[in-house]
C-alpha cells in the first residue's frame, strides 16, 4: 500500500466526530480516566523493601580507607607514617606487609621514615626480604 500523509489523520477526525456529536458522554469517559489514573493500586504480590536496603554498606567506608590507605603506603610512605601510622596508630597496611606487629611498625615510621638525621637506622629484616620485590605484588588488595 503506497503511503498516504493522510491515514494517521482519519482516526482523529473520527474520534473528534464522535466527541462532538456527545460531548456529555466524552467528558464522562474523560473524568473516569482520570480517577483511574489517581487511584493509588498497588500491584498484586508487591514487596516493598525495607529501610536497610537504602542504607550504605557497613564494611565500604573501611574497605574505601583501606584502598586509600595502600595507595598512600604505595605512593608516598613517608605521608603514610605521618598521616596515618603515627598521627593515628593505623598501621596496618604495612603491618600486613611486612608481617610485623604495630610497634614495631611505628618504631620504623618515627626512626627511619621521618627523621632527619643523616645517620642510618636500623631497618626491620621483613622490609630487607621484600627490598626487590614491587610494590604492586606486596599490595594486592
């Protein structure tokens, strides 16, 4: 069938036809449209969620801190012992590490890391074992 611009329009004159010719009926459907369409229907079978569903992940925020916190260890480690092993005591990304207790840990940080003397320290034997190995291979998450 060739196409023809005026067969989508015959549909709409017959509807404004019949609405012309009972204008009292059309506004009855019109009204009863509308209430059906404002009536709140829940559908059959809805489960509505409950509020714990809406709320953030309880582990996220520590496992957020903890990526930031092995970047940081990976990047600057001098930022990592001031800004999160001895300001705060969390130490545990190079605790994991290096397989060293949080004393220890922190002995290292305010000794090796952040002093400014020119002499040398005594560095732990687990940073020494891991000395060639990448970063990225000690840091997996």
């Amino acid at each position: 069938m060739p196409y023809s611009p005026f067969l989508h329009i015959s549909p709409r004159i017959d509807s404004e036809v019949k609405r012309l010719q009972n204008i009292a009926g059309w506004r009855r459907e019109q009204t009863e449209k509308l209430k059906k369409g404002r009536d709140p229907s829940i559908p059959a079978g809805f489960d509505f969620n409950s509020v714990s569903d809406f709320t953030p992940n309880a582990g996220a925020a520590q496992k957020i801190q903890m990526r930031k916190d092995k970047r940081m260890a990976r990047d600057d480690p001098a930022r990592y012992c001031a800004d999160r092993c001895v300001a705060t005591g969390n130490c545990e990304i190079w605790e994991e590490m290096f397989e060293m207790a949080a004393d220890e840990v922190q002995a290292f940080c305010t000794g090796c890391v952040l002093s400014e003397e020119e002499e040398p320290c005594d560095v732990p034997e687990k940073f020494m074992e891991n000395a060639g190995k990448d970063s990225w291979e000690l840091l997996r998450p």
